[in-house]
C-alpha cells in the first residue's frame, strides 16, 4: 500500500538574527525534496507555503526581542495547517524557514496525537535546546523559544495558547553543543533526556537512539523528528546561521536516519535553519534531501554515485 507524504513550507526567518532561511523551502524544493521521496515509492503532495499578513509591533517588557507578532501570527497560521496535513497524510515534512517554525508543527502535531488518544514525542537534532521563554532569552531570537513554548512552561502570554502540551519527559534532544545558563536549569527542572556531542563521543548517536525508540514503541507514542542543520557539523553543513563546531558527522546523521526508518515510528519531520545564502553550491540543501531519503527507506546500496562538493 503506497504510503503518502506531504510538504508544506514556511518562508520565515523573523526568529532568527540572520537573513536567508525564508529561501529555505524553494532550495530543498530545487533540491529535489519530492523527487527524491517519490523515488522511495512514497506518493507526495506538495502543499506549498503557509504565509502571514504584515503585523503590528507587540511590546515586550524584554527589550532585546525582534517580531513578536510575526512569532505568535506565525503559531497561529501554521499549527493548524500542521495539524491538517498529518490528518491527511501519513508523513507530512515541515520545511523551515528559522527552528521558530517547530512552535507551530509540535504544536499541531500534538494536537493530533491527541486526536487518536496517543502521546506525541520529539526528536530534537539540534546543536541548541531552545528552552528559553520571552524573558529568559538574551539574543531576542525567538527560534529559541520553541521546546519551552510547545511543554507549556511559563512566560508565554504573548503567544497563542497552547491546546495540547508535550511531555517534557517525551522529549530527547541529541547533537546538544550550546546551552545557555537558563537553558541548563531548565533542562535539569524538566529531566529533559540529553545527549550532548561529549555523550555521543562516548557512546555513538545508537544507545540513546535505540533507548528512545523503545520508549515512544512501548507507549504507541508518535514521534515527530526536528532536524536542525546545525545538528551537523557545519564542514559538511555550511548553510547555516548558527554554525556551532564539533557537530553529527555525515555517517552518524545517516545512521540516525537510517535507524528512525528501520523504527517504522516517525511521524513527522521539520527540516530547519537551511540557509540557501550561506550554502556552497546547494550542497547543504541536497544533504537534506538525501538525508530524508534515508529516513524514508533509501539504503546504502541504493544511493546513487555523485561527487559530494
């Protein structure tokens, strides 16, 4: 029975301090996003892009915070269309845009799990947590709000209340390498499970993997996979406005892939941070593509020969 997928963008990059991931969505479509996962067999249906009006500047008692309206018009325009596609589709694939977007996706995607009675969990691949609230964050950039919003912690007025929250203790976060002061106390207040890039290097990406896998298969949980660019490290992954050192390798983000298909548990997926202005000839853009690919049932006998500059 053919499996169906669906993509639907969002063309923001107001949570972030750099421009360029609005270009997110067209480059992983010029890339070959659909080709790629129609290729698998699955059957993909291209949604387009959510968009929002101009907005109205919301005040903040933290003066370093940039579009807080265009952050809550954004939750507000894509958590329902989130929560549709994975309705309609047995995969949707969320195409960022700033990690802001997750804010939206996690929230519809809950939602809907909660619509068929099980939990939602979330693989968060990211070298950054991004647990700080509006009062907490230093920089302003509000793609670092989204795991705090979406399990309902406090400091969140300005944004749309939240119909179904995440269980923090759903959450596991691998490729951590950032975490701010705030970001830490929470973590440990919510008993986050975490892997940063030092437990890794000790254990390899397929212990806590294989441990969170069982957890969401024992549950009938659904899991929805965050992939942030800067997950990888930036030598192979260069478009990306948060480049943090030391990040997943092209084996280990493949093997991450390859075991979550084998799961047969995933049921969504953000691709986030790609920022087509930083790239070096769509070489991070078809990293992506093929990393997909491998989450949707390429192996590696079935890639094909390419240079990979």
């Amino acid at each position: 029975m053919t499996r169906t997928c669906s993509l639907l963008g969002a063309a923001i990059d107001t949570g972030a301090s750099r421009p360029g991931c609005l270009m997110g969505p067209a480059s992983l479509r010029t890339a070959g996003l659909a080709e790629a996962i129609r290729a698998l067999g699955w059957a993909v249906t291209d949604l387009g892009d959510v968009t929002i009006a101009p907005q109205d500047p919301l005040p903040h008692a933290n003066a370093a915070i940039h579009h807080l309206a265009e952050m809550r018009a954004w939750i507000e325009a894509i958590a329902p269309k989130a929560h549709a596609a994975a309705s309609a589709h047995d995969l949707p694939v969320f195409m960022g845009g700033d990690h802001s977007i997750s804010a939206g996706t996690v929230a519809g995607m809950a939602r809907h799990a909660a619509d068929l009675g099980r939990p939602l969990y979330v693989l968060w691949l990211d070298a950054h947590p991004d647990l700080h609230s509006p009062d907490t964050t230093q920089s302003g950039n509000l793609h670092g709000t989204p795991v705090a919003y979406v399990t309902g912690q406090p400091g969140f007025d300005a944004y749309p209340p939240l119909q179904v929250a995440v269980d923090p203790a759903n959450i596991c976060m691998m490729g951590i390498r950032s975490v701010d002061s705030a970001e830490r106390d929470l973590i440990l207040k919510l008993g986050i499970d975490v892997h940063d890039m030092r437990a890794i290097d000790e254990t390899g990406v397929l212990v806590p993997l294989r441990r969170f896998l069982d957890r969401v298969r024992a549950t009938g949980g659904l899991l929805h996979v965050s992939f942030d660019v800067d997950f990888l490290d930036p030598g192979i992954a260069p478009a990306v406005g948060t480049t943090v050192p030391g990040g997943a390798t092209f084996r280990e983000a493949h093997l991450i892939m390859e075991t979550l298909c084998d799961s047969g548990l995933v049921s969504s997926l953000d691709l986030v941070e790609l920022n087509p202005f930083l790239d070096e000839r769509g070489r991070t853009a078809s990293l992506l593509c093929d990393l997909t690919a491998s989450l949707m049932g390429r192996r590696v006998l079935d890639r094909p020969t390419r240079s990979f500059a």
